[in-house]
C-alpha cells in the first residue's frame, strides 16, 4: 500500500534542495537528534510541490500507509515535515476523516516535540474536531488527562483557530486537568490557547484567568493577558 515512487521522489527532492551549511544550526535550535538537510519551510514547500502535484494516492489506505512510511523512515527531519505536508495537501481533504486521528496520534507521540506536535494539533486534529464532535471530542478530552506531555498539548492547543466556534467546555475542561503540571510547554499551551480566544472575546478570558485566580502559572497568565492587559 506504500507508494513507494512518492517516498524515494520526497527524499530525492529534499536532498536535492540540501543545504548543508545551514543544516547544524537549523538542527541546534530544535535541539532535535535527527539531523537535517538544510531544507527551509518555503524550499521544502516549493521543491515538493510538483512531486505532490504528480501523484495522487487514490485510496485512503495508501495515502496513510506512505505518510506513516515517510515519517517512521525518516532519515532527516524534514522527512518527517514532509510526511505532515503530505498528510494536508488539499487533494486529501476528503481522507480527512475520524479514523485519521490514529496516524495523527502516533506522530504526535513518537514526534514528541513542539514543532511536530503544534502542527498536527491545530491543522490537523483541530479541523477533525470541528467537522466530527461526536466522535473526535471524547479522544480529545481523554487527551488531556494522559500522561503523555505532547497528547496533552494537543488536548489544548487544537482550538486554536476555532475563534467563535470554540467549545469553551471542552477548552476548559482540558486547562483544568493541566493547571497542576510545571511543564513549560504545557503552560505555555494554556496561556497560548486562551491569549488566542480572547482576540473573540478578552472579557470572557479575563473572567476565566480571575477565576482560575493562583491555579493558573504566572506564565499562562501572562500569556493569556498578553494582548489584552
């Protein structure tokens, strides 16, 4: 089920638009173990459009299969981009469905880091949320009480685009089950996900972060009143 063509025409692609000299230093500020090309976002975008744009995987399971095949063989980082790229390009909209958030729940753990994760959970499993709350809420909020850091910070940060559509319950419900944790990146979640919704309404973020009163870390705090005072 992997096409295998699209994979070796990824890498080729990537490698072709390598630039080791900016590699090191693209590698040191993600602080990742998997090294890189050198392949900046606006490269990597160019360079693998026409190589998307050549073939179009026709059945869901294979569209799965070769994103999970670029990701898990991943060499280079932006292997693994690349693999997150794939999984949102428009001609996959339609694959976009409530058993997706299983591919997208395993680059979410296995990715364990910032700029994998905040990706998928607003562009990816965000939209999942909005087109099927039946189906996709109950696993978000069953996120938001696991013991992995990055399911967790997807719990919150997956509204992040939702503006006026927010469900503010399940918002809530998923800072609530986190307001104890230290971890950096999970207060800067909740103080990201509500700095984001008070652009829709500052008084209601207002009223939640006095309510929440010492619970919410001076960080989310800040955070959350950053734009509005």
């Amino acid at each position: 089920m992997v096409d295998g063509w699209l994979v070796a025409e990824v890498r080729a692609a990537l490698a072709g638009a390598a630039d080791p000299a900016r590699a090191p230093g693209m590698q040191a500020y993600m602080k990742s173990d998997m090294p890189y090309r050198g392949v900046p976002k606006p490269v990597r975008t160019r360079v693998l459009r026409p190589v998307f744009a050549a073939r179009t995987l026709t059945d869901p399971l294979g569209w799965t299969a070769t994103a999970l095949a670029l990701w898990r063989e991943a060499a280079y980082r932006e292997e693994r981009y690349a693999a997150i790229d794939l999984t949102g390009h428009r001609a996959y909209r339609a694959y976009q469905q409530a058993g997706t958030l299983e591919m997208y729940e395993e680059m979410v753990v296995t990715g364990a880091w910032w700029d994998y994760v905040d990706e998928i959970a607003s562009h990816r499993v965000g939209p999942l949320l909005a087109a099927d709350p039946a189906a996709i809420r109950p696993v978000v909020l069953r996120w938001s009480r696991d013991g992995d850091l990055w399911r967790r910070r997807t719990s919150i940060i997956c509204q992040l685009s939702f503006k006026a559509a927010t469900d503010l319950d399940l918002l809530y419900a998923c800072i609530d089950a986190n307001l104890d944790d230290r971890d950096f990146f999970i207060r800067k979640a909740i103080g990201w996900a509500l700095r984001q919704y008070a652009w829709t309404d500052p008084a209601e973020v207002r009223r939640f972060v006095t309510a929440r009163g010492d619970a919410l870390s001076p960080l989310s705090r800040r955070e959350a009143l950053k734009n509005i005072g």
